[in-house]
C-alpha cells in the first residue's frame, strides 16, 4: 500500500476513527481557511455544465488569466496537473547530476531526485539560526560542490524561512546552476519583495513553479503553473502536458481566482493576524520554541525532552485536530511539530487544547 508522506490523510483517520473528513480540523495541510475565492466558485457553479465539454485544447483564457496575475506574456506560463507534475517533470528535463537541498525542504524533492539518480547535497537550516537561510553560504555551497539544480522553497516547507527575489537574483549571477523556486506559499507574503517570477525575462537557468492547492484552497482542481527563462525547458514542459491535461473546473476557475483582489487581500490579512496571534500565544506558555515564518504555517519544538510531537498529534485527534509531526523531515527530530492558521475559533481551540496537552504529565 502507498505510505501518505505528507499532511493528514484524512481519509485513513476517517476509517481509523470513524471520522468524516469535512469535521476534522485540519492543521495539517496548509490550506487557506477561507476556502475557494467566492468568484471562482460562483463560476463554478454555474459553468458545471462544462464537465460535459472538452476544456480549450490551448487554455487560452486560462494561460491570460494567468500571464495577467503575473504580469508576463500568455505565451509564457506553463500548465501543469498541480505542482507536482511541474516538479517532478522540471526535475526530469534538467536531470541535475549534482543537486543542492534545503533541510529540512517539501520531501518530494529530495524523493524526485532520487528516482533520476542525482546525487543530493544538502543544506542545513540550523535551529539556533531560526532555519534562516544564508544566501552567501547557499551561493559558496552551489560553486563549491559544482551542483548543476539548487531547489529553493519560498517560503520553505516546513520552516517558513524565504530569500527575497534580489538573494535568488545573486544565487543566479554568482552559479551557474539552475534554480528551482517553488511558490507554492508566495502569496502569504509580499511577492513584490520576495517573489522571483519577474527574474524569469533576463535569467535563463531559473524556473518558478506554482499552485493553487494551499493560497487558493483547491487542492481538488490540481492546477500548477510555471514560467522559465530556459527555452528548452519550457518547449519541453509544454509538449509535456497531455491533450486537455488540465481539468475544466481548474479551467473555469483559474480564469477568474486570481483576479478576486478582495479575497487575496481578506486571506493575507487573515493569516497575517492569526500567526502573530497564535505564535503569541503559543510562546506565552514558554513549552515550546516557535519559529518565526513568512507562510501560513507554524514550525514549533517542544521544550521538555520527555515529550513528543506524535503524542500531541494523538492528543489533539481525540479532539479532531490534526497537526502535522515532523519527525520524519530530515534535520528535524521527534519534538518538531508543525500546524496552519485556521479560521479564528479552530486557532484558539488547538491554543486551548495544546495547553491543555502540556497542562497533563
Ligand atoms: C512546497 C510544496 N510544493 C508543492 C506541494 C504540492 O502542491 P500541489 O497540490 O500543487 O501539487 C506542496 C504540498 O504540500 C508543498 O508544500
């Protein structure tokens, strides 16, 4: 059987606990707590219809759509079922000999460049350095281990830690590596600062991966986009994508989310607020080590040796809370837990219910 390596499967804790998935509070997943942009799923539901119709061969409003929230041509952004297919199939075109990692990073990385045999270094975020990442290390590690792909996560899963767009820029003139940045978690930030999508016109070796699984809260459309300076990369992720690869409810929404300023701007501050907030909160309790992050996730330690992330993470399912345990993330250990900011009441519940868990011996 598959083993789930990611966040919650919420459909094992519905047979494990005879839970339905909708009543789970999911803290695990990083997905916003807002839901799908109003405007897209208002589109949805009116165009359910299109279903019964194959999507435009050519996504030609979808790729506008797109070009125009990133502020590059149509002709330029890539399509993909999710981000995972861009990873995986970016990382199969450029087939890296030699590639560099942040750890801990997202583990499909590490798991897609197994499959093409590259050989893995890594680079450790260290704890007492709030897993900050030091762009002059990164561009000394690339030159010195002559890496042929550096992966960047920005913000970095699970950590929350981020480069600005002028440290991608350096790691770019300074290497002669291909960079991978992945965007998943961009719009948790300021992408003015930190998003590297308009290096793309002048960098050749860089190419920029996004979803909108986790800002956009539609994991179920799995729609993934990317833009690339490299032109053989780009005519090969193109080709690469099957005759109506793309779902059409992806097509329907994508075409209007990403223009529903008014959810982009209530989701930023939701998440703005409720991390300072909780991480407050949390560190109040003086339990727990809170790392600081510019995503909608939380990275935490707990203090006390005695005690481990599993056993909250068993604690909170009795209250059907799931959190993520990251012991099994590279350069973490058993104490290391991670959570998303949820809407206000779920963020004060797992508040409460995490006190309550160390309140108890
Ligand atoms: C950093 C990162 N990249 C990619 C993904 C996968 O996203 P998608 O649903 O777009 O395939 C995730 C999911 O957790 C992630 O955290």
């Amino acid at each position: 059987m598959k083993k789930n390596r990611h966040g919650a499967d919420l459909y094992a804790l519905e047979t494990k606990y005879h839970y339905r998935p909708e009543d789970i509070r999911d803290f695990s997943s990083n997905i916003n707590p807002l839901g799908p942009s109003p405007k897209a799923m208002e589109a949805a539901a009116k165009n359910i219809r299109a279903l019964c119709r194959y999507p435009d061969p050519e996504y030609r409003k979808l790729k506008a759509a797109i070009g125009d929230y990133l502020n590059v041509d149509q002709a330029a952004v890539l399509l993909g079922s999710g981000t995972s297919q861009l990873i995986q199939e970016a990382i199969a075109f450029i087939k890296p000999a030699r590639a560099l990692i942040n750890s801990p990073c997202y583990s499909e990385y590490a798991r897609e460049l197994e499959k093409i045999g590259a050989e893995i270094f890594e680079y450790h975020l260290d704890y007492h350095k709030n897993f900050s990442i030091d762009v002059n290390e990164i561009i000394a590690r690339i030159n010195e281990e002559a890496v042929d792909l550096y992966v960047l996560t920005n913000p970095n899963n699970p950590t929350g830690s981020i480069l600005t767009r002028a440290d991608v820029a350096r790691i770019l003139d300074e290497t002669s590596a291909h960079v991978l940045v992945d965007e998943t978690y961009i719009e948790f930030t300021d992408p003015a600062i930190y998003s590297a999508v308009s290096l793309v016109k002048s960098r050749e070796k860089l190419i920029v991966i996004r979803g909108t699984s986790k800002f956009f809260a539609t994991p179920g459309i799995r729609l993934g986009y990317a833009v690339t300076g490299d032109e053989a990369l780009h005519a090969a992720l193109a080709a690469d994508l099957s005759m109506w690869g793309i779902n059409a409810m992806a097509d329907v929404m994508g075409r209007v989310m990403f223009q529903d300023v008014a959810f982009r701007e209530e989701s930023f501050r939701l998440i703005q607020r409720e991390k300072a907030k909780v991480i407050a909160a949390l560190e109040a309790k003086g339990a727990l080590k809170v790392f600081p992050s510019y995503g909608n996730f939380v990275l935490v330690k707990i203090k006390d040796k005695s005690r481990r992330a599993a056993e909250l993470r068993e604690a909170l399912l009795a209250k059907k809370m799931v959190i993520r345990d990251c012991s099994n993330f590279k350069n973490l250990d058993e104490r290391f837990f991670r959570f998303c900011l949820l809407d206000p009441e779920s963020n004060e519940a797992l508040v409460k219910a995490i006190d309550d868990f160390f309140k108890t011996s």
